[in-house]
C-alpha cells in the first residue's frame, strides 16, 4: 500500500494538533511554543479571551490547561468569585498575575480535540463570559 494515507493513531493527540484547531476555528491574539491566547464570540456582541497551555510532563502524561479571565482580582468581590465558580461543571478558580479565572486542565494523550477540548473549552468561556458580566457588568476580557 504504497500510497496509503497514514491516519494518526487512535488516542494520541499532539500539541501541534491542538495548536493547529485553534488557529483554524479562532482569531489567535497571542502564541508561543507552549501556550495561544485567542477570542471567541459568546452572546450578543460580547467576547471572551481564553489561553490554552501545554503543560509540562506530570509522570510522563502532558496535559493542555484552558483559562479564561473573569477581571482583574482586585477589582471583585473574590468570595462572590469562588461562589460562582463552584456551579459550572468544568473547571476550577483560579488567581494568576492579578487575574481571576476560570481554568480546566485535560490530559493531552487520549484528548478528542472536538470532543474532549472544545465541549469544556465552549462550557469554560461561556461560564467565564457571564461571571465577567455578573461581577463587573463589563466585557474587557
């Protein structure tokens, strides 16, 4: 079968694949090697930031952390924070460099990129969006 098309193994994913979905489905703001920081629509004509990291190898397994910013943590009522944070089914809060956020981490080996990355990524935004506007009835992330 000389001309075979090789399919990539089933259950592994690579960074370059995540990187490369992103890039075709988002406005990428941001990126390096290890991390992009792109924008989604969510409703109305509001817009969410979201970062998605390669982690490094924990025991040999990598791992893709989703993030996105709720404000700036000075500027919240950070137990209100927490509060809300603890309703959505993905994710955890999080404090990084003054920002709070909302953030998820899946393991890269075995990730369905449409299933597995763009279900807690789309839930994770949409969440992060509506706390954004509930806390500071604006939208600069």
């Amino acid at each position: 079968m000389g001309n075979a098309v090789r399919e990539a193994e089933p259950g592994v994913t690579s960074w370059v694949e995540v990187i490369n979905y992103v890039r075709l489905r988002y406005e990428v703001l941001e990126e390096s090697d290890a991390w992009l920081r792109f924008r989604l629509a969510t409703d109305g004509e509001r817009t969410q930031q979201v970062s998605v990291h390669h982690l490094p190898d924990l025991d040999g397994t990598a791992w893709v952390e989703i993030s996105s910013p709720v404000g700036r943590a000075a500027d919240l009522d950070l137990s209100r924070f927490l509060e809300l944070a603890g309703e959505p089914q993905v994710g955890g809060a999080a404090v990084v460099d003054g920002l709070a956020l909302l953030k998820h981490v899946v393991p890269l080996e075995d990730l369905s990129v449409r299933e597995e990355f763009e279900r807690p990524l789309a839930l994770l935004v949409g969440r992060a969006d509506a706390m954004e506007h509930q806390l500071t009835s604006g939208d600069q992330f």
